[in-house]
C-alpha cells in the first residue's frame, strides 16, 4: 500500500511505536496530537486535531490513501462522558471524513476489553464481545468497535480491528495504566497487589500487527492480540521481581475472593484523595472473568512472532529507569 497514511493519537504508547514502525518500512507518515507541543521527536509531519471536531479532518486526510485511528483516551477514571464520547463520537467524525476523502483502507485500534473477560474458563477470540461495562474505558471500546464496523458497512470501508490484551515495552511519552503496573510497584507503591487477570502483549508487536493488517491485502475482520495469556497482575509482578531483585516489586498477591477488602480500603482512601481506583462493581467484574484468549489468527494470517514475556517486563521497566 503507497502513499500517505494516517495516524491519529500518535503520541500515545501503541502510536508512537506505530509511527517509528511506518516509517522504518518506508511509509509517509502523517500524525494527528491534540496540541503540536505532544508531539513525539520523530522525522515525520504532525498536525493538531481533536476527534471530537468534525470540521478538521478533511485537512488531516488531504493526500492520504490509509488510515490508522488510535485517537482515544485509555484511561481507568476520570471523566466518563469524556472517555465515552471520545471513543464514540470521535470514531463517526474520523471514519466517516475517511469515506468522504476517498481513504482506502483503515485499520481501528480496538482492544480486548471489547472481546470481553467472560465467560470465564473460555478461551475467547474474535467472535467474542465484551458485555461488562462496569468500567468506562470497557464500555467506550466496545460501543466504539461497533460503531465502526457499523460504519463501514454503510459506507463500504475496507476496515480491519486489532484488539490488543494489556500493552507493554518501552518508548512512551506519558505512562500508560498497563505500563504503571510496573512502574508503580517498581517503586514500591503496591505491598500487595491483587490476582486481577489480564493478558499481556508487547507494544513492538502490536505495532507491526499494525502495519500487516494494512499491508496484507486478504486480512479481515478482528485480530486478537494475547500472546502472554491465561495470568494477573500478580504472577507479572512475581516474574519481575525475580528478573529485578533489587526493585521494590510486591510479594503478596491478594486472591479475588479479598477484593470487598480492597473496594472498602480503597473507599477509604478515597475520602481523602477524591479519588476511586477500585470500585465494587469492577471488582465483580474480575470474579466472574479471566484472561484466556487465542491469538491464533494474528498468528495465521499476519505471521506474527511474539516477543518474549520477560522482553515486555525488561522493556517496560527499562523505560522508567
């Protein structure tokens, strides 16, 4: 695929990498950041546009024959609203600019939080969705995902969905909530931390997913990506503190069953920060789910080879050091 293509959000952890990913196989690279002071030090054009400003990205598309949409906010608190509408509104005013300046084909970065956690024991794939939305950020993706693949189908966009589990490794300009799992507890913040199961996969991966489901002309429909599957935050903590010894990594891991204990502190606490971290209904959320997915297809069709568990801790903690 010649020609310009699109990043929009590439300033974020998976945009980033993206970008330097493009460009060392040749693409011209156009990135859109909220404000030019974001914009990450790369040899490429950056321009200013909010997803949430429909009369600004016909510019953004001017020249341009792909697509990649990552502009979102990730983010586990905060404003809910802002989350939801700039995944959903933000994804109508991109897609359907594309349509209208003749983009030729768009790869929409989803997440597993739209395959969903559930049902627990199943090894979920590209034909599972999310149903908890005890979470924004899982609502926000999901209802975004859908709204995308419903787009294309009224507008006959060629539109393929890469649906990555917790992102990890290094090159990041602000930390990301995956990447502070690490960064937090590497710096002694968690003396214990709970068994929440969440998958993992390492951002350099992601990023060339990226660039084959653009490049491989019979790609479709979603792709997975889960490579370090089936495991929580615990056990991640637990094999970073025996690669890292002499960092402040937790020992105790709290089990599900505990969490009405960790609701209540975190409560608590909230009575003098202001903020939740943890809230019943998310807590409920991790009891009834796990972190099993297939990545089969990425693996059949785009011809990835994962990096190594250990890569995506080594990478990450080499990045707050």
């Amino acid at each position: 695929m010649a020609g310009l293509v699109v990043v929009t959000g590439a300033n974020g952890h998976i945009g980033n990498n993206l970008c330097k990913e493009l460009l060392a196989h040749g693409y011209e690279v156009r990135g859109t950041v909220r404000s030019l002071e974001k914009a990450p030090p790369l040899d490429m054009e950056f321009v200013e546009a909010d997803v949430l400003d429909p009369d600004v990205w016909e510019d953004v598309f001017k020249d341009a024959t792909g697509l990649f949409h990552l502009a979102t906010i990730y983010a586990t608190k905060g404003d809910a609203q802002l989350i939801l509408d700039t995944a959903n509104i933000g994804t109508e005013n991109v897609l359907k600019a594309a349509s209208k300046c003749g983009i030729e084909r768009i790869v929409y970065t989803s997440s597993t939080a739209a395959v969903g956690a559930s049902p627990k024991g199943v090894i979920k794939n590209e034909n599972n969705w999310n149903d908890n939305f005890s979470l924004p950020y899982s609502q926000a993706k999901t209802d975004s995902e859908k709204k995308a693949w419903q787009i294309a189908e009224e507008l006959n966009l060629d539109l393929r969905v890469i649906n990555p589990s917790g992102v990890l490794g290094g090159s990041f300009a602000t930390p990301t909530p995956t990447t502070e799992i690490i960064g937090d507890a590497m710096k002694g913040k968690y003396p214990a931390v709970p068994k929440i199961p969440l998958a993992f996969v390492h951002v350099d991966d992601v990023a060339i997913a990226h660039r084959l489901a653009y490049e491989v002309d019979d790609a479709s429909g979603r792709y997975v990506l889960a490579p370090h599957q089936g495991g929580n935050i615990h056990d991640l903590l637990k094999r970073a503190r025996t690669l890292y010894p002499n960092l402040k990594f937790p020992r105790i891991g709290i089990p599900l069953w505990l969490l009405p204990v960790v609701v209540f502190q975190d409560w608590i606490m909230s009575l003098f920060s202001g903020k939740r971290l943890l809230t019943r209904s998310a807590a409920k959320s991790f009891k009834n789910g796990d972190s099993l997915y297939s990545s089969e297809k990425a693996e059949n069709e785009l011809g990835i080879v994962w990096k190594s568990y250990d890569d995506c801790i080594k990478d990450t903690v080499e990045a707050y050091k």
